[in-house]
C-alpha cells in the first residue's frame, strides 16, 4: 500500500463546526463538529472518494501555493 498527499482545507462552519473539503477531489467534503473530527471524516472521504474514482490514485495533486487574505475596498 502506498501513501499519498492531499490538500484540505479546512474552514469554520457557519452554524458552528467545521467544513473540510479537497480541492483535487471535486465533491470530497464533509463536517464535523470539532477539529478532530473534522479531521478523522476527511481522512475516511478520501479514502472512499479513491476507492470509487481510482483514476484519482494515478494523477498526482496540484501543489499548493498559498492561502491569503485580501483586501478590498468596498
């Protein structure tokens, strides 16, 4: 078994919690009520998103090159 990397971002929930999702994996998201497990159910999506789309598994993730804030006037 080999071991790939994933990008996931994870973000505060408008109704308290959190949404994760992976930007390589069109649709991979879910939500969890803490870091923790926001964190454990992502893990288990990826995984099962890859048992599904196994084309995934052969296509390397697109490397990450940052997250910023901007500034807007508005």
């Amino acid at each position: 078994m080999r071991t790939k990397e994933f990008l996931v971002i994870i973000e505060k929930s408008e109704n308290g919690g959190y949404v994760a999702f992976v930007p390589d994996l069109p649709g991979c998201h879910t939500q969890g009520d803490t870091l923790e497990d926001v964190r454990k159910y992502i893990k288990d999506a990826i995984q099962l998103y890859l048992e599904v789309e196994s084309d995934y598994l052969n296509e390397e993730p697109t490397k990450f090159v940052s997250a910023e804030m901007m500034q807007v006037e508005i």
